[in-house]
C-alpha cells in the first residue's frame, strides 16, 4: 500500500503546449486521469501530492480534484516551493493555480519566503520524495526537461528502501489517443 502519491512532469512548453486550447490537451488530462485512478485503485492511494507547478502537475491536481466525487478518501495536497509561485504565470495558468490552491486538502509552502535562489526548487524536490511512497512523472528520456531534477531525488530514495517511481510517457498518451480515436470511429 502506498498511501501519497507525488506526481509531477514536463511544464507545458516542454511538450509543446502553449495554451489551455490545445488539441492533445484533453488526451493528455485523461490519461493522467486514468492513470491516478488505475493507482488510486492497485495501490490504495489517499494523498496526491505535487507543487502547483504549471503543466503535468496542475493538471493532475486537477484531475484528482474530478475524481472526488468517486474517491471521497482521494485528498490533493499542494506544496509550494516558495511564496508567490503563481506570480509569473500567464493568465489562464494563475487561474487553475487558484482553483487547485483553494480546492487543495492540504496546502503549504516549503520554503516560507518569496524566490529566490534555485535551491528552493531542489529543496521542493527533495522534500515531496521524502513526503510521498511512490511518484508518476511524465517523462521521456529521449526528451530531457524539468522532471529530470525530481527524477534524481525519486531515484536516490529508491536505492534506499521500496519506493516506485511510475512513469507515463509520451508514447502512453499516444496509445490512448489512437485507442479513443478507434472508439470514435466505431461509434
């Protein structure tokens, strides 16, 4: 049983995602949504974790947000790495930060000040690892980006006791992309 599970992933413009109107946005919410909820299920999971970060992980907070109404033990907790995170968000970003911020089961800061150093980041990292007893990172590692750094924290506390580290990859999302598009056409 793994009861917090930390999530966490590309940033948008890692995946070449530059607004809420995308056309794979939808296919990729959903597979975040069903992933959670396949581990949600398997591992008994009661906490999701991330840091509000935009992309994957306020994506996923949104998801859990969703599922609620069918998990009501599933509980969403947001870690900020610093004060103030959200304010170089565009727009629409600051928007859902808000949302998940306030819908949040639990919701701190890690560092108790405003940024500034990228120690902060590290430190976020670092400390969601040891907060959580297993992680989901989209990620690739033929598109190296941000997730990379959680990785290498993830990656050092599994050499030290049982802690698994799911991936969902680009190619997953795909999958379900053709999968949803073969239904459509039968349909």
């Amino acid at each position: 049983m793994y009861d917090v599970l930390a999530v966490t992933g590309y940033k948008p413009h890692e995946i070449g995602i530059f607004n809420e109107k995308h056309d794979q946005l939808p296919y990729l919410k959903k597979a975040l949504a069903k992933k959670i909820t396949s581990l949600k299920e398997e591992y008994d999971i009661k906490w999701v974790i991330t840091s509000g970060q935009p992309g994957v992980e306020l994506w996923a907070a949104e998801a859990v947000i969703d599922m609620k109404d069918m998990y009501p033990d599933l509980r969403l907790a947001t870690l900020a790495p610093f004060h103030e995170q959200e304010e170089r968000f565009p727009e629409a970003v600051k928007a859902l930060y808000e949302t998940v911020w306030q819908k949040s089961d639990y919701r701190d800061y890690i560092t108790k000040r405003p940024y500034d150093s990228p120690a902060q980041l590290r430190l976020k990292n670092e400390f969601i690892v040891q907060k959580s007893h297993a992680s989901l990172v989209l990620y690739d590692e033929a598109t190296e980006g941000t997730p990379k750094f959680f990785l290498s924290s993830a990656l050092k506390k599994q050499q030290q006791e049982d802690y698994p580290i799911i991936y969902l990859t680009p190619d997953d999302i795909e999958e379900m992309i053709r999968e949803e598009l073969d239904d459509r056409s039968w349909n």
